[in-house]
C-alpha cells in the first residue's frame, strides 16, 4: 500500500485514515445511537483493506470512540495500526462541553486518553481546538512538547489553526500536521493554512473529505429530512438551504466523474483532497463494515487535470 510520511515524522501514513467520530454514538455532536460489534467490524475492515491509522478524540461519545478503537486493536490479529488522537475539549456529569488548554487539564486528558486505548504512547497527539486566548494555546502546545519529551506521546499536531497560531507556536515546538477541514465544498483553507503547511513540511490530515456524508451520493433531501433529531447534520448549514442546492450539484459532479472509472462519488469526493500536494492523507469515517467497501477505492484513485477542473465546477 502507498504511504506518505507525514510532516517531519517517521509515520508513513496510507492515503486514508480511519475516522472514529461517528462510532462514538450519540452525545452533544454525535451522529446518531451506533452499534458497538458494527464500528469494531468496519475498524477491522478498514485495516484488512490497508488502512494503517486510525484518528479519534477523547470528546467522540464523551471517552466512548477510544474505548471501541481500544477494543477493536485488542480484538485485531495483524498489525498495529497507528492511533492518533486530541485534546483541548471536556465534558461534565451531564454531558455538556467545555474547553481548555491549561497545563494540568491536557495532562490529566492524556493519562485518561492512555488508559481507554490501553496504550502506553499516542502516536499522534493533536490539540483538538485552539483557544481564543493565545497564551492558552501556547500553554497548551508546551504541554505537549512536553509530553512529547517525557515518550507518552511520539509526535503533536493540530486541529482547526489558523497559519497565524501556527507561526506562534512553531518556534515553542515542531508542529508535525494540520488537522483542517477540507472538502469540494469547503475549500477555505486552500489560501492560507495549505500553502503555509506544504513550505513549512507540515503534514495535512484533512476530515470531512466527504462532507459528513454530504457528498456521498446517498445523502437526498428525503434522507437529510429523516435523520435521527440527535444526529448534529440537522445543525449544519450545509444540509439546508440555500447551500444544500448547490452542494448537491456537486455531488452530482462527482457522480458523473466517478462513473466513468466505476467509482462511487463518495470515492471521487476522497480523492479530490488527496491531489491538493499539501495533503498527506484524508480522515474517512464508517459506521459499519460495508460503508468501509464503499470508500476504500479513493486510495489509489488518481483525478486527472480536466476532471479536477470539471468537478470544481468550471
């Protein structure tokens, strides 16, 4: 299986890695009620197929994703994939979530995040979302430089920065990736954090390649109209209008482009990521084995010029 190295790592990565949001079940920004034997069948599925990462956060389903990414690698018989996973956001008894990069907070996460994987060291350890202090945020990356130093975790990482933090923080300690999101239809991080990344050897681990299942080509009005009241999707503007016309026009685009190579649009939505030279790799999420079968095309699915040009629309 092809692999990139991700930033000024040792991680040799596969194109796609698997995302354990969904598989947390139901909480604040959960997706739905998920069956645990069903996320355990798709995580094998995934790493049958090649997939050798797995991308998760202590806040998918309030500590639930990791206990089921731990079950999954103890339950698995070949090799061990790569785990990484976040900090930066809590929750209380009642659910409800809060955020902080304080010192002692990311410490005590990274012991609580050690013992759900079961692991003695994270191989990705990414700061989940900055805060709106930066002195917080730079408190918070020190904490993992730290950590780092002491072989709890082998590499940091961030989610959701802006190039203006990341220029902070890179004299305090080496950022090793990017965590943005980055799909057809939300292309904003192409102007800065992209070029930013690819001259400062940052690798990029994009998610929501597909749009949280926008631009899978089973996502109609009617299936957007019948999602569970507890599923987020219902909060996101993407799945209303006036963007939800335009977004699945796109879809429509890359249902066209995909069928000429017998490739789903989920698959071609992949892939269009992968071709952007700043990006090491995309985070795909399933829910169960056979959404895994569905995705796994785009790994090797190279676009060419006419058809990138044509499913942007122009």
């Amino acid at each position: 299986m092809k692999t990139k190295i991700l930033g000024n790592s040792d991680l040799a990565i596969t194109p796609i890695g698997f995302g354990a949001w969904a598989i947390g079940g139901d909480w604040q920004f959960g997706w739905g009620a998920q069956d645990d034997a069903q996320s355990v069948a798709a995580i094998h599925r995934a790493l049958e197929l090649g997939v050798n990462w797995i991308d998760t956060a202590p806040v998918y389903g309030l500590g639930h994703s990791e206990e089921v990414v731990a079950r999954a690698l103890r339950e698995w018989k070949g090799l061990r994939p790569y785990v990484f996973t976040k900090c930066g956001m809590l929750w209380d008894d009642k659910g409800e979530i809060s955020y902080s990069l304080h010192a002692s907070s990311l410490r005590r996460e990274c012991e609580a995040s050690l013992r759900r994987l079961k692991t003695d060291v994270i191989d990705l350890y990414q700061i989940h979302w900055t805060a709106d202090d930066l002195d917080e945020t730079m408190e918070g990356w020190q904490t993992l430089a730290a950590l780092q130093k002491e072989g709890k975790v082998r590499w940091i990482g961030l989610s959701n920065a802006s190039v203006e933090e990341m220029q902070k923080l890179q004299p305090l300690a080496r950022i090793t990736s990017l965590q943005p999101p980055y799909s057809l239809i939300r292309r904003d991080v192409e102007s800065a954090q992209l070029p930013w990344c690819q001259r400062e050897n940052v690798g990029v681990i994009v998610y929501s390649p597909m749009a949280s299942g926008l631009l899978t080509g089973a996502m109609t009005r009617e299936r957007i109209a019948s999602l569970p009241k507890n599923d987020w999707r219902n909060r996101n503007d993407q799945f209303k209008e006036p963007k939800l016309s335009e977004n699945l026009k796109a879809v429509e685009r890359l249902q066209a482009v995909g069928a000429r190579h017998g490739r789903s649009p989920g698959e071609t939505a992949i892939a269009w990521t992968l071709h952007h030279p700043a990006v090491t790799g995309a985070i795909v999420g399933a829910r169960h084995a056979k959404q895994v079968d569905g995705i796994i095309g785009a790994m090797d699915f190279q676009l060419t010029p006419p058809e990138i040009s044509e499913l942007e629309g122009k």
